[in-house]
C-alpha cells in the first residue's frame, strides 16, 4: 500500500493547527490552487498579491480536498461543513510543512541559484539524479516564499535526493528560503546585473547570492562558476561563511568540470568533458552553450551528492528546452518550413546573450535568415539603455540578418542597428506581430525574447496560430 505524503497527526504536528469537522487520517498531496488540487490534496489557503486562498476553499473542498489549511480570523466566512486545519497563518503553517518535511528526510538535497539558468539547471539535476534514485523536485520555477516551503513540504519521506530552485529580487530573501531547505550541496549558476534596479551593483547581487552559503549543511559543498567575474568574491563570501569545500566549473582547465570539447547542433550540444578527473561523454538534448556550461555543475553536484556520473550523462540527452525558455517549434509555411524559438519568458543582459548565441548557432540554408525579435529588458534601473545598446555586440556575434526591436529601451539597441539589420521597431510587442508573420519565410530561425511585462509570448502564440507546428515528415 502506498504511503500517503502526511498523516492527518504530522500534519497538524507540524502546522500547529487544530482540526475542525470530519478530516480523513491519510493526505495525499499539498496544493495551493484548486483548478489543480487532486482529491485527497490538502488545500493551502494562501493570501496572496492578487488572491487570497480562502476564497477558493469551497471549490477546493468540492472538488474532494482532504482538508483546508485556513487563517482562524477567516473561519466564519468559509463553509460550515468544510474539512479544517485551523492556524494563525497559513503561510507561516506551510514553513512548518517544510520544517518538518526536511526533518524527517534522509535525502541528499542541492539548491540552485544565480542570476540565469536556475530553472534549466534544476530540471537538468532532476533527469541526472533520477536515474540513481527517487528524485523531489520543484514543478516550474517554485523559487520564492511560497514556492520553496510548498514543494519542501510536497516531498515524500522516502526521497532519495532533492533538487530546489532559489530565487530573489531583493537581498535577504535567499536566507530564509535556504534555512528552510538545508542543501548538502549549494550551486550558482552565474552573478550578472539583473534586477540592478534594486541593487545598484553587480557586487551587491552577487552578496545576495551568496546567502545561500548560509544554509550549507556541516560539510556541504558550494559548486560556483570559475569563469564568473564575481568568482573571487563568492569564493571569499562562502570562506567567510564557514564553507569549506568548493567546486568550480567552467572554460578554465583549472577549474573542477571543464570541457574539452563541444560540439553544436540546432536542437542539442555533444560534450567531452572532465569531471573531478574523470573523463565523460554526453548529449545534452537541448541547445545552447549555457547549458553545456551548467551542464558541468550538474554533474560536479551529481558526483557530490553520491550518484552515479555515468547513468547521470545519458540522463541529460532527454533533456528538453521548456515553453518560454527555449522551446523549438517547427512552423509550416506555404512552401516550406521555419523553426521558432521561444525565449519569451523573461530577459535579462546575460539570457539574452544566451538566446542569441544560440540563434547564432542554428543552421540555417539559404534563402532562410536568422531573425532575433527583441523585448525590453526589465528591472535594470539606470543602466537599463546602456544595458540595451550593449546587445549590438552579440547581435553581431551571432550573425543575425533582422531584427525585430519593441519597448523604449530597446529603441537603444534599434538605433545603433545598421540598415541591413533592422526589420521593424514598435514601442509595444503587440506592434511587431502583422510584419513578423507577413515577413516569414522558409528556412528561417527566428528568436523571440523579452522581460514578461514586454507581453512578447503573445507573438509566439501569433506565429503558431498563423503557421502551426510541421510533423517530422514535413520537416524532413
């Protein structure tokens, strides 16, 4: 018989609560939204920015919740007859899931964090350390001050190993989150100016990043990239923080994973690499020279945390770009075929940097062209037009033929384009979509990408609505 995630009694141990109406002893599942809860879930009533959880109990109970996690100032607006756990703070009760989920957990458990590649890293982790044992892993990028203690306390007690993203916008947001989480092993993809709108230095994310030293279990290691301008700095920050083993990864051959050769490809890298003095080949199932570079970091954690290096490098050829991040579309055109790129997620200097290395690297055969259509770049403060303007060097780089700018800052990077480059300009992304569509043509890559509030997405969904996506015979 399958053992449920909490017992009616650990659970309200561990939240504090008090139970009110006819709660079952077994509870299947932690979910704070009721569109996806599965019966036998236990509902998290979290207030939130734009929502508050208990307006959703009822519909969370009728769809078969176990119980609701509920405030007790709530309790009298919310239906009599409902399946309670009653506390001060649902939240604050959710912390205490968490607490008590790594408590009792005999897994190996790494954390990730760094300006980019969180997300990517923390799903390359969950297929490399699948193969050697039960896997936990954050869905999506559960990063946050919900996010971190629901999928803490969302892991089973007979876990093997655990993988959790950690992000921040802020400093001190990192601490409590990876006080909460405990890593055996701690890794930072990168340090570059993101959200320098609320830091004013790249030195000073780079602290803020090196809050997740803090949470280090006795002896844990620290994995962080060698290449990396703010390298020495987070290498004093984890000394300072008590952090005795450091890995390093990166081009360097100094470093503790480098690569020895590379091989690019329009869907995916090949890599010959030394890991900790070992030698490794591998496919990483998805392209971009930032992943082969991350890629380094998984196994270093893989090898660390006790797995197996071997079964963890087959693993990495299934890796795949997610929707926003990545992702490749083949789109059927009258007479013939384009491949997308959907970078819309967000945007920052280093993962637009990133994007467009990696439309440089696609094949593309006459008459097709690399297209990069581009969104501003968000969060960056006083430099944010400068931070724009810099984009004409890896623009060129990457030898893109059109380019597609929409936002203000972006006019930055649109102005500096010289003719033969430039497509089209609008102040909003939605502007771009009638040219874009009527300017496709067959054997062109285009790569769209921009911060979420630059709305970039929709042109995506624009293009495959217009061209949907070819089957492999087309493609062919």
């Amino acid at each position: 018989m399958t053992q449920p995630l909490w017992t009616r009694d650990a659970f309200v141990d561990a939240t504090g609560g008090s139970v009110l109406g006819d709660v079952p002893g077994a509870i299947g599942g932690i979910s704070i939204d009721s569109r996806t809860l599965q019966p036998g879930d236990a509902f998290v009533a979290i207030e939130g920015e734009r929502f508050d959880g208990h307006d959703f109990v009822a519909a969370a109970l009728e769809a078969g919740a176990a119980l609701a996690l509920v405030a007790r100032d709530r309790l009298e607006r919310l239906p009599a007859d409902g399946r309670y756990v009653v506390v001060d703070d649902p939240l604050e009760a959710l912390r205490g899931l968490a607490r008590a989920a790594r408590a009792r957990s005999h897994a190996r458990i790494v954390a990730v964090t760094g300006s980019v590649g969180k997300t990517g890293t923390k799903e390359a982790l969950r297929l490399a350390l699948e193969r050697s044992g039960r896997t936990h892993a954050s869905v999506a990028s559960f990063n946050n001050h919900w996010g971190v203690p629901l999928t803490l306390a969302r892991m089973p007690a007979d876990t093997d190993y655990g993988v959790f993203e950690i992000g921040m916008n802020h400093a001190g947001e990192i601490t409590p989150l990876v006080a909460l989480v405990r890593p055996h092993v701690a890794i930072i993809t990168t340090v570059q100016p993101v959200h320098l709108e609320f830091f004013g230095s790249v030195e000073k994310i780079a602290q803020a990043k090196a809050e997740i030293f803090t949470g280090l279990e006795p002896g844990g290691v620290a994995i962080l990239n060698r290449d990396n301008a703010q390298f020495d700095l987070l290498t004093f920050l984890a000394r300072n923080a008590g952090v005795t083993e450091i890995r390093t990864f990166g081009e360097d051959p100094q470093a503790d994973a480098f690569p020895q050769r590379v091989a690019m490809q329009t869907g995916s890298s090949s890599i010959q690499a030394r890991v900790l003095g070992q030698d490794i080949t591998y496919k990483i199932g998805a392209p971009g020279r930032h992943l082969v570079k991350n890629s380094l970091a998984v196994l270093l954690a893989v090898v660390e945390l006790g797995a197996d290096l071997a079964l963890a490098g087959i693993a990495l050829g299934d890796l795949s770009a997610p929707k926003g991040r990545g992702a490749q579309t083949r789109l059927r055109l009258p007479a013939g075929v384009a491949t997308l790129i959907d970078e819309s997620y967000n945007a920052n200097p280093a993962s637009m940097r990133a994007a467009l290395q990696v439309l440089g690297d696609a094949q593309v055969s006459p008459p097709g062209r690399r297209i990069a259509v581009l969104g501003d770049m968000r969060e960056l403060g006083e430099a944010a037009d400068t931070l724009h303007a810099g984009l004409i060097e890896p623009v060129t780089a990457a030898r893109v033929d059109l380019v597609y700018c929409a936002g203000p800052h972006m006019r930055r990077l649109w102005e500096l384009l010289p003719v033969h480059r430039r497509a089209a300009y609008a102040e909003e992304a939605a502007g771009l979509a009638a040219m874009l569509k009527e300017d496709l043509r067959p054997g062109d890559v285009v790569m769209i990408k921009g911060s979420l509030g630059t709305r970039m997405g929709p042109l995506v969904e624009a293009l495959k609505q217009e061209y949907p996506a070819a089957d492999e015979s087309v493609a062919a």
